[in-house]
C-alpha cells in the first residue's frame, strides 16, 4: 500500500543543541534504512520549512504507523497521512 506523508517537526528551542543533534543523526540512519529496505520510496525536502513530503509503500496501516511512531523525531512532529490509490488514467 501506498501512502503520501507530510511530516512537518517543530524541535523545541529549548532542546540542548546536543541532544537535537544526536536525535537528528538517529532519524537520519533509520530513515536511511527504510529507503534502502524499499519501505521509504521518495523523500522531498518542502522548500522554506523544517518538513518533508515522502512516500511510503508498506503492507497495512498499522506497520506505517510502527514505523512513523519509531522514528527518532517523532515527538517533535505534526504528520498527515494520505492513502494513495492507482488512478484510472494513469499509464504507469
């Protein structure tokens, strides 16, 4: 299943800049390797903010949410989830 995810992460300002730094390096590795297990197929920086949109294809809405919930930066985010659909006209 496929599934477009906006992840927008508001880090406190009152974080010390090392542990937002190591946290950071932690979503970095796992995301990392969710893209080269196949789950993580696209991530795309959203241009003058701290969000991306990605591109997830996993078995069932459940292990989405295991993987989202298992990100380090999951505490500091507001995420919107959308279930893709193959559309009609499309050739691919």
């Amino acid at each position: 299943m496929l599934y477009l995810v906006r992840m927008d992460v508001k880090i406190p300002h009152d974080l010390p800049a090392e542990t937002a730094a190591e946290i950071k390096a932690r979503e970095k590795a796992y995301s990392q390797q969710l893209q080269r297990d196949g789950r993580w197929l696209h991530i795309w920086r959203v241009v003058g903010e701290y969000a991306n949109y990605s591109v997830f294809d996993v078995a069932s809405n459940d292990e989405l949410h295991e993987l989202l919930q298992d990100l380090p930066l999951f505490p500091y985010m507001d995420i919107q989830v959308t279930p893709l659909a193959k559309h009609p006209s499309a050739i691919a």
